[in-house]
C-alpha cells in the first residue's frame, strides 16, 4: 500500500468518515420518525457508514506510513483514541498537519499531489451514498 499525503488523507479519509457520521444521523432520524416504512432503509444506511468506516481505516494506514509508522500502529492509534471518545479529533488531527517524511522512507516514495481523479472520486464518496440511501428510502 502506497504512502499518502495530508490532502489525500482529508479528501479520501475524513470526507468519507464525515459522510458516514451524516448517514448514521439520518439513519437515526429514519428509524425514529416513524413516517411509515423508512425505516427499512437503516440496514442500507449501515452498510454504507461501515463503508465510510472502512475508507477511513485505509486513510490512516497510508497517511501513517508516510509518516513512516507501520499499518498496525496506525490502525491501534485510531482504535485507541476512538475508545477516548474526543482523543480521536486529536489522533486525526495529527495525522490531518502533520509533515509526512521529505524523502523515501521504508513504504516507498513521497505521495505525488492530488490529481483531479482523487478530486473526483472524493466527490463521487460524497454523492454516492447519499443518492444510494435516498433510493433505499423510495424502494424500500
């Protein structure tokens, strides 16, 4: 797995997390409003938040071994801070500002810039699941 740079890291990372925070919320509003039926659409919304979960995971794997830190670390420091409640906005953050290493490290080369795919397919992470949870709600 390649090593990733702070604007990959909030594009691929935290918009996905952030999108996934919205979807459970929604979910929660759906399965508490009683408005006949959409409620169905929860296990969709869940899926979808664990999909957002799980691009985080690889966010933080990569963002850590451009700051040179192994995948199990990273993967243990998101766990950790998350078991602290608010610590996880400090875990993330860190990763978030922090420098990553100048040169090649033990994961490989710096990350190149963002490209416009990256641009792209963070949009596409952010439009998706919304257009997918509103087609869960209308079949369902």
């Amino acid at each position: 797995m390649l090593r990733s740079g702070r604007l990959h890291f909030f594009l691929l990372g935290l918009v996905p997390l952030l999108n996934a925070l919205a979807l459970l919320l929604y979910g929660l509003h759906l399965a508490t409003s009683g408005s006949g039926g959409t409620e169905r659409a929860v296990p969709v919304l869940l899926v979808l938040a664990a999909a957002g979960g799980l691009a985080l995971g690889v966010a933080v794997v990569r963002r850590g071994r451009d700051l040179g830190s192994g995948a199990l670390a990273s993967l243990a420091g998101l766990v950790l801070s998350a078991g602290l409640g608010p610590m996880v906005l400090l875990y993330l953050g860190y990763l978030l500002f922090k420098n990553g290493q100048p040169g090649d490290n033990a994961f490989g080369p710096p990350a190149p810039a963002a490209t416009l795919a990256v641009w792209l397919w963070s949009l596409v992470a952010l439009v998706l699941p919304w257009f997918m949870a509103v087609m869960a709600a209308r079949l369902m």
